[in-house]
C-alpha cells in the first residue's frame, strides 16, 4: 500500500506537467539566448509553445524586442514573427521564472585562468531557479559539464528551495514510473547535452536525436516528453551522469582524432608529405576510417574545453587520462605551431616578423559562422602582436571583435581589395570561409600561409602559397 501511494504522489505531480507537455500549453523558459538557447527557444516557439527567454545581457534583449538577431545563421524574421504572435518573450527579469513548467538552462560553461572548470553560470543561474521554483516544474541543464554537475552542483541549489527531488537510477525500460515511498520528487531535474552545430546546413536542430538522462525516473519522463515536442527522436539514459558522460565522449573523440591528424601534419611537412592528400587517400576506403582534418588550433564552446572538465574530474577518482590530457595539449599548441611557421614563411621572402604587416584571414572559430568563442585565430593574433607584427583581420561574418572574458583585441574586419591585399608582408588562412575568393586573394597578395587547404582548387600564383 506504501508503494501504491507513492506512485499516486508522484504521478500527481508529474502528470499535470506530462499533459501540459503533450498538449503544448506548457510555458517554456529558456536561460542563456546565446548559439544554443536562441536557437532552442526558436524552435519551440515554432512548435506552439509560450517560450519566455531569460538574459542577463541587456543588449540582446534589447535587440531580441526589437526583433532582431544577433546570430548571423539565425534571422531576425523568425524572432519577430514569433513576438508578433506572442509565442517568445526576451526578458531579464528572472522573478518570471515561477511562471514557467520547463526551464532549459543553457548557459556557459568555461575554464579558467587554471584550466579548470568555472561552473559560475550554472550556480548562478541554479540560484535564480531555487528563489523562484515551484512544485511540479521540470528544470533540465544542457550546458556541457563533467559528471556529476547535475546532482552535486545544481541539485543542492535548486533544494534550498525546500522542495525536494532525490536521486534514484532509472532503467530506461519502457514509459513506467519507479516510486517507493522515498522517491516523490517536488520538481523533476534533468540533463540533456546541447548538440548545436552553428552553420551546419546538413541538419535542422530538430534533426538532431536528444538524449536525456534524468536524476530518477519521474525527471527522466519529463525531461522526455519536453524534447520529444520539438526533437524527431529521443533516447533516455539511466542517470544525468550518463547523459554527461555521452556528451564528452563526442566531443572528445572529435578532440583526439584531430590532435592525431595535427600531430601527423606536422610530421608530414617535415618529410615533404601533403597530409591533405594522405587524408583524402585513406577516407576512400569505405570502412573503419572517418576523415578529420588539421587545423591552426580549436574553437568553438566545446572541443576545446570538454576535455579537460573530465581530466580534472578524473582525478577526484585519481583515474589519469593521459591520452585525453595530450590531445589537449597537442591542439592547444597549434596556434603557437601558426606563428613559427608565418615566422619561417616571412624569413624565406627575407621579412622579419617584427614590423612585418599580416593579415588574418577568418577569425570565427569555424568556416561559415560568426562565433569566435575560444578561436584560434584570436590566440595567433595576440601571438603575433607580442612578436612585433602589425596585424588587421578581415572576416565577413565578424564585423568588429568586441572585448571578450580574456582581453580586447580592439581590431574590425578590413575591406578586401586588391589594393589592401598588396599592403601586406602576408596572409594568413585561419577560417576558410567559403565565400572568400581564394583566387583573387592569392593574385594579389604577396604570400599566403594556408593553414585550412582553402587554396587547393587555386591554380595560378601558386609559388605564393605555403602550406601550414
């Protein structure tokens, strides 16, 4: 009889919110408007639900009212369309919160000074939650995290609320509630990895399967009938810890595998080898061999960063992960890789690089975007500076480089010319953009150093490009 009552506890408060769910009445908040939020709040705007979307920067909000974007792949119709329909809301007022069914938390996760996790936008924002949290809300974090943010970080929060909402493994088995009589959670809390990939025209974010893994297994059902809204398909797992662990694990099988091609280009321009050509070679057999290829260094929020939140959450359990910590360090060292070889570029067209004139091209951390967040080519410029070169940058997605967490670079994107071309000692390729004219580019500078391939199809002026 216990057990009978406490699955009739649970289910009503897991109901009530399940069927607010499945009918799409349920008020949707979404915390963080940046490359994951925005887009998340998009799409459930899109689907009929009442998204409410939180910010602590006034200017996108300011913006977002507006109806316009700040995201250069998401367009400003589809936010006001969505205003106009009263379908999406910007705010900043987090009191607001009390009013949501589901809170999305997508916030950033970065390192510090130490590389070590710096989690203080998720406590921060896990505080704002548990000041106004009410009985039957489902709050899920997608921000990537080492295992065990979920339950050790924002769990504690979320409780000094006074509600409660223990931790219990879930099988996974079916669309069954397990209760007993200590499991009647007041809230349900989930994590579910982001799996944004900016620019991509391959798949729609709807497209993309969402995995959740709950902290016990009335959370997990919430957390599934939240994305299952808006996402074709979605896989539970057993515990957030799981869903935490499955996130890293893709991002760092991208980290490692790249590290192996970079460490192989290196190899390769010292035996005279076009590592491009050796790529292209192997991935034409159909099996056992996927293709990742070299670069200048990492960007982007994740594959820089994911490894090494598990390698210092590893060594809680004193479990080294030598492999993980070197494919870190391989591709942190890369941008430091760029300039020795704009350096010996340089010296072969007798320039030295102190007082040299470079241009870089692409500062996004990816071809087609216009997110720098940790890119490789701001870590070249301030390299470059500090060995007395003068540099501007000309991206056509980055207007301007605003001041960011680790400096202030103070540059603006420069008009490509044939004129400004020829003002310069060299051009760096650090993002292939693709709709950069490399031919044009390499007819009229002196030298390119082309650290992407993006010349490879060039067939004139080619004793002007070095490969990097």
């Amino acid at each position: 009889m216990k057990s009978e009552k406490a699955v009739e506890l649970v289910q009503d408060t897991l109901n009530p919110l399940l069927s607010k769910l499945e009918a799409r009445t349920a008020d949707v908040g979404v915390i963080g408007l940046g490359y994951v939020g925005l887009p998340l709040a998009i799409l459930y705007g899109r689907k009929g639900f009442r998204v409410t979307g939180f910010d602590i920067d006034p200017d996108k909000i300011e913006k977002l009212e507006r109806g316009e974007s700040y995201i250069h792949h998401i367009g400003g119709g589809a936010i006001s369309g969505m205003m106009r329909e009263k379908r999406f809301a910007p705010t900043a007022d987090f009191a607001r919160l009390r009013e949501m069914d589901a809170i999305v938390i997508c916030v950033p996760t970065p390192l510090d000074a130490h590389r070590e996790p710096d989690l203080t936008y998720i406590r921060n924002t896990a505080e704002s939650i548990s000041a106004h949290l009410r009985r039957g809300q489902l709050v899920v974090l997608e921000s990537t995290t080492y295992p065990g943010t979920t339950e050790e970080e924002v769990l504690p929060i979320l409780e000094k609320s006074g509600l409660r909402c223990p931790v219990a493994p879930y099988a996974a088995k079916g669309e069954t509630v397990e209760a007993s009589g200590s499991l009647q959670p007041d809230f349900f809390l989930a994590f579910s990895p982001e799996r944004e990939d900016p620019g991509s025209k391959q798949y729609e974010s709807h497209q993309i399967p969402k995995v959740i893994g709950g902290v016990n297994g009335p959370s997990a059902l919430a957390g599934q009938a939240l994305y299952k809204q808006a996402f074709d398909r979605t896989i539970l797992v057993s515990t957030s810890r799981v869903a935490e662990m499955a996130k890293l694990l893709e991002n760092i099988y991208r980290c490692v595998n790249i590290a192996l091609v970079n460490e192989l280009k290196l190899l390769c321009l010292k035996m005279g080898i076009d590592i491009w050509e050796v790529i292209e070679a192997a991935k034409t057999k159909p099996f056992g061999f996927t293709a990742f290829y070299p670069g200048p260094g990492l960007g982007g929020h994740c594959i820089p960063i994911d490894p090494f939140y598990l390698t210092w959450k590893a060594r809680e359990f004193g479990s080294p992960t030598r492999f993980i910590e070197l494919a870190g360090e391989i591709n942190s060292a890369m941008p430091e890789h760029m300039v020795t070889a704009v350096a010996q570029a340089l010296n072969e067209h007798h320039v030295c690089v102190r007082g040299s004139k470079i241009l870089i091209l692409g500062v996004a951390y990816k071809s087609d975007v216009d997110d720098v967040r940790e890119s490789p080519g701001l870590r070249i410029i301030e390299l470059l500076q500090q060995n007395g070169a003068r540099l501007d940058y000309h991206d056509p997605y980055v207007p301007r480089l605003h001041k960011m967490r680790h400096g202030d670079l103070k540059l603006s994107s420069i008009k490509l010319t044939a004129q400004s071309l020829a003002e310069y000692d060299a051009v760096l390729i650090v993002t292939a953009h693709s709709n950069l004219d490399y031919s044009f580019i390499v007819r009229h500078a002196r030298l390119v150093i082309d650290s992407r391939n993006a010349t490879h199809d060039v067939t004139e002026h080619r004793d002007k490009i070095v490969k990097c």
